[in-house]
C-alpha cells in the first residue's frame, strides 16, 4: 500500500512535534489540532494545517472525538495519530476513526481492548503460557474471596484497579489487617477515576524492576522485539529516568523476555508499535505486568540503541507495509538514557508546577544528545495538561560513557520561570547507587536522604559573582563606550581625588549582604560582608567568565528585574538586588525620587508637607515579597506624592517630589537683640 499524503495528530506538546518531524522526512503533510490555550504552541506552528478544537479543558478538546474527526474530514487526512495518553488507547476512538474511513495509526480495536482491562489481559496472558505474577483476576470481585486469594500469595500483596493506571486505584499491603482498608481505598479510586471498582491483587515483590520489551507486529503476521528498556526508577509509579537495553540481565533471559513480549502481542493479534512490561526480580524471573498499545514516551532510548525511527515504523506498518527487520536484523548498539524534564518541586512530593519559560537553554544537540520538546522560551506551563517540559535523551559507547554524556547534559540545561527537576534528575544521574545500578522500583524511597540532600555552597562567592555580573551588565551601557578611559565610565561612581566603591544589597534566602565593588585598573575589589574578592570577569551575552581569588569559573546568567540567577556546575543560584543606595550627588535626582523596580506601593511614611532628614524613610515598596523602602537622599520638604498605599508603579516612575531645604531654614535662628 502506498503512503499517506496527510495526517492528523491527535494530540499535543512534544509527542506532536516529535511525529511532525518524522512525517515531514517521509514527505507526509500533517494537520495539528490544538486548544484555545496551545494557540501559538509550537506543534501548531510545526505543522502544515492546524484546527481548534475547543477551550484548554482536555475534555473540551483533546479528548473531544466528534471534534478530531471533524478536523479529519476538513482538511481530507487519510490517517490519524493518536500519539500517547489522551485518546491513544480508547477503543471507542479507534472505532470511530474506522466509521469515518479514517485510518489509526494504532493497533486493532480488539487488541486495545483485551489490553485495556488488566484483569482480562492476565487472562489471555495466563492461556498463552506468559509468566505472571501469582494473584487472582477473576470475575468474582466478593471481598472475602480475594482476601482469601491475598493469603494464598502470600503477604505483602499489591491490590490494583482493574481498569487503573498511573498509581491510581492501586494498594500495597503488607498484612491481613491491612486489607479492608485497602481494598475500600483502591476501588473507590478505580470507580471516581476510571468508572471501575474491580478490583484484582498479585503478590508483591519488594526488590523487583521495571523491564519493558518493545514489540512491532504488522498485518503481514511478523512480530519482532526491538530490546529492552529498565524503567525501575519511579515517582508516584511514574518513570523519571529509562535506559537501553536494560543492565545486567542476563543473555539468555533477556531473549526469554523478548520472545516472551512477541507472543504476548501475537496472542492478542497485535498490529503496530507496543510494549510489553514485566516486573523482574532479583532471582531473575520474570513476570507480565502489562502492555501499553502505543508509543511509550520512552520509545528515544530504544531508537538510539537501534538506529531505527519508531515513528516511521508506525506509518510504514499503518499504511500496510511489512516491517523493516526481522528479528535477526535487529542489532544493539552502545547505551542510551532518558530523563523527563519536568515543571514539578521534587522537595514538595514532585508537586506540579506552572509559569512562564523566561529562560530556556537546551544542550547543543548532536549524535550524541537529542532533547524531545514541546516548548520554546517564553511558553506558558499551564495547570490543564501535564507538565513535561522535554525529554533529554544522551547515547554513548556504554552505560559509564552515556551517564557523563547525561551529567553534562543537565549542567547545560537551563531554565528560569517555573521551578523544575533539573536539580534533583542531576543528583540522580551522578548518585553513587544509580552509577553502580543498586536500582529497583523503591530506588527513590530508599535513597531519600541522598538524593534530596541540600548541597551545600559557598554563598559569598555566589553573591560575588552575582555582583561581578551587575558590576558588568552596567558597564555594556556605558556612557561613551569609545572611551573607555574615560573616568565617566567607571562604575566606582568616581569623583576627584576620591575613590568610591560602588554599594549593592543582595538578598539570597532569607540573607541579606552587603556588597561593595570597588573599580581598579585592571580588575575589581569586591568586598561581601567583609569577605574580600580579587575579580576579574568578561561577560558575553549570558555567559559569565570570572576569575575569583585566582579560581576561575564560567557561569551562566539570567536577569529579569531585580532577579539574578546564575547556573554553575548543574546548580541554580538566585538572589535578589535590593534598591542601591546613591547620595544626593551621585543620583542626579535633585527632589525627586523613583521606583527601583516595578512593585506596589505599600505605605507612605511621610506625607506632602513633611520635612524629612537625609536618610529617613519616604515610602515603602513590595516587589517579590520582600519590601524596599526609599529614603530621603537629602533634608528637604515632600513636595508632592504622586502614588497612595495599593498602587502598582512600574521600574523608574517617579514616586514623589521632594525640594531642598533652602540654607536659612537649616541655619541657627538670630539671637534677640
């Protein structure tokens, strides 16, 4: 059969961009679909032809059916693909698709549907000889009899929603008297969450991995297993970190599990791309978990040991071709690691975060690097969908090599604006048990302590460069750069005859310092809290070459308002400038005052009419939670004030008048004669 012309992606972010890509290099035209949030995302702007489909509410447009296939018939797609999550393994869809004379680029209804009930896919596993785990997944869903079964397997048991994913709807008990509890706990979140209490329960292995085959079938009745994947390492029964092939499994299981993954597929007359996941444990056995009938997220692992474009396979394979190997075809090369960039607080139980990509810096791709994303810098990671930022993706030679390839990787990584796991993926990445490969599906829980571990720094250093960069970024502006001997252009606020050193407050945590920078010919004398910095330091874009005290660093620099953060050594460092404190002369002022930065105004400390001294307090200004208060730069009489308490004012807006005290008013009135 000939290849489509166009197709639709049902779906969105990176998994969109990334079937894009490959149907571009086969000559495929593809039509996106998107939500009145994606408007200006990047898959709409990747693809050919883009449709609304709704509101940002996935249940208003990505999962709207009737809507995808409306777009279908609009712009005349032959096929669609469904990508991974939303409508990717819903029968229902599949069905319709097929009503519509509309291809899926997916696996038969048949197949989605034995695998979508993990009880009947235990079933039909179990009748084509598939290792399981021992448990029951039977019809008879009465309370007693599965504890019975429970204590047959003996404890700890793992009790499961038969319609679950995602750790929903599922328990780990570890005793009889924990069971009632349990079992009510799990299937009141099948039923909310998936519309189904049934309930089934396996022995649970304390110590066992997550090893994953994937598997390609075609209508031709040829299957191959394209290696395998460990994806042990877990949050919430969620992957953080997948590789392949899978470490130290042995030959001749791994060919077991293989072949084992195909006639799972074949059993259920599988057509396309799927994976068959099995828990192994410690004495190497192997048991079937289940079987995900799509593209996993993880499928760029398996790509990059394989030189092949799963993608392709899936379009190839959909339009009716055979598949491009046999099983003696497939060849192994070196390892390759993934890990998912997440907008999440790993410190907060991996909460989800939100806000806007103000900064984004991705690792300089090559053969040897690949980053899989959705997003570019300035997006908004929004609470209506989950929050991958990308996939980052690293191969080499061998697992030790692949792991530095990873470490340096996230050190480039660089992002600002919403808080991420960049940090915590690389203490992962470089952690003395993940390097040795002391891995399970506990591996998070049971290092802890090590991977959630503050790292310790060197806080006056980090403060000295922060004002090595200010100290920079001011003089790119400078007055006449065709001088640069000029004494206006020092930022040592010079004046004859007398050396000043410039003043900062930096606020990092909960600690203020106090910071003073002081020109001299060739480099600058940077004093924190009363630690001195011999500086010197070159800035190019955002790129920070200093030289502290002889240690040479190459730093990483962003700077929205009054917010400095810099990236060093996969550490994120930020602070805060609070207002700088100028003299009458060396601001120019001359009676009237401005914001420092963009802020609102929290209280007036003194009213028009008020004379004030050099340095007393005028008006108190919010900006990120901290407070700034402008004081007088001289004895004089406010004048005028031109905001009241409430007030949002933006970075240099003047924020009241204040004239001089004229010389007699300061003066000794005359004695009576």
């Amino acid at each position: 059969m000939t290849m489509f012309n166009k197709i639709l992606i049902a779906n969105r972010g990176e998994i969109a961009c990334r079937i894009i890509q490959t149907a571009h290099q086969m000559g495929v035209k593809c039509v996106a679909v998107y939500s009145e949030a994606d408007r200006n995302a990047r898959h709409v702007a990747l693809a050919d032809e883009a449709v609304l489909l709704g509101p940002a509410p996935s249940r208003e447009s990505y999962l709207r059916i009737d809507k995808i296939i409306e777009a279908a018939k609009l712009t005349g797609t032959q096929a669609v693909h469904p990508g991974y999550g939303f409508l990717s393994e819903n029968a229902e869809f599949a069905q319709s698709l097929a009503d519509n004379g509309l291809v899926f680029i997916g696996p038969p209804i048949g197949a989605i549907e034995s695998m979508g009930s993990k009880s009947a896919a235990k079933t039909i596993m179990e009748r084509a000889n598939v290792p399981l785990v021992p448990g029951y997944h039977g019809e008879n869903q009465d309370r007693e009899l599965i504890k019975a079964e429970a204590g047959r397997c003996g404890y700890p048991v793992l009790l499961k929603a038969v319609a679950g994913g995602g750790g929903k709807g599922m328990r780990v008990v570890w005793k009889e008297a924990e069971f009632d509890e349990a079992f009510d706990a799990a299937k009141r979140e099948g039923e909310s969450s998936f519309n189904n209490g049934d309930m089934l329960v396996e022995k649970y292995l304390t110590k066992p991995r997550h090893v994953e085959i994937q598997v390609f079938c075609d209508r031709h009745g040829n299957g191959v297993y394209l290696g395998d994947r460990d994806c042990s390492v877990q949050r919430r029964h969620q992957k953080v970190i997948e590789e392949a092939p899978a470490p130290n499994i042995p030959a001749d299981i791994r060919q077991a599990m293989g072949e084992a993954a195909v006639q799972a597929a074949q059993a259920i007359e599988y057509v396309g791309a799927g994976t068959v996941e099995f828990l192994y444990d410690e004495d190497g056995s192997f048991y079937f978990m289940e079987m995900n009938t799509r593209l996993q997220v993880e499928h760029p692992v398996t790509e990059l040991v394989t030189r092949q474009d799963l993608v392709e396979w899936q379009l190839r394979i959909a339009a009716g071709q055979q598949l491009p190997l046999t099983q003696a075809d497939v060849i192994l090369r070196g390892h390759s690691l993934e890990v998912r960039v997440y907008a999440e607080d790993p410190d907060a139980d991996f909460m989800p975060a939100t806000g806007r990509l103000n900064y984004l810096r991705t690792p300089a791709e090559s053969r040897y690097v690949r980053v899989d994303t959705g997003v570019i810098e300035g997006d908004l990671i929004s609470h209506f969908y989950d929050p991958m930022i990308a996939k980052l993706i690293v191969w080499d030679e061998d697992r030790d090599l692949a792991l530095r390839r990873m470490q340096q990787a996230l050190e480039d990584y660089r992002i600002c604006g919403v808080k991420t796991n960049l940090g915590f993926l690389a203490k992962l990445a470089g952690s003395e048990s993940f390097k040795s490969f002391d891995v399970d599906t506990g591996f998070i829980e049971r290092h802890h302590d090590q991977l959630f571990t503050k790292t310790e720094i060197d806080e006056n250093r980090y403060i000295a460069l922060s004002a090595c960069y200010l100290t920079l970024a001011r003089k790119a502006q400078a007055v006449n750069p065709s001088d640069p001997s000029s004494p206006f252009n020092r930022l040592n606020s010079w004046r004859l005859n007398h050396n000043y050193a410039h003043p900062y407050a930096l606020i990092h945590a909960d600690n203020t310092h106090k910071v003073t920078v002081l020109e001299r010919d060739s480099d600058y004398l940077i004093n924190v809290d009363g630690v001195e910095f011999q500086v010197k330091g070159v800035l190019n874009n955002d790129q920070l070459n200093a030289t502290l005290n002889g240690h040479q660093f190459a730093v990483a620099v962003f700077q929205q308002d009054d917010a400095i953060t810099l990236f060093h050594d996969s550490l994120q460092f930020e602070c805060q400038r609070q207002v700088e404190i100028h003299d009458a002369a060396d601001s120019g002022q001359q009676g009237s005052l401005k914001a420092p930065m963009t802020g609102t105004v929290v209280a007036i400390l003194k009213a028009a009419g008020s004379q004030v001294e050099e340095g007393e307090g005028l008006i108190v200004i919010e900006a990120m939670k901290m407070e700034q208060t402008i004081r007088a730069p001289f004895a004089g009489t406010v004048s005028e004030q031109f905001f009241k308490p409430g007030d949002q004012v933006g970075d240099g807006v003047e924020l009241l008048a204040l004239e001089p005290l004229a010389e007699d008013a300061t003066s000794a009135a005359p004695e009576a004669e």
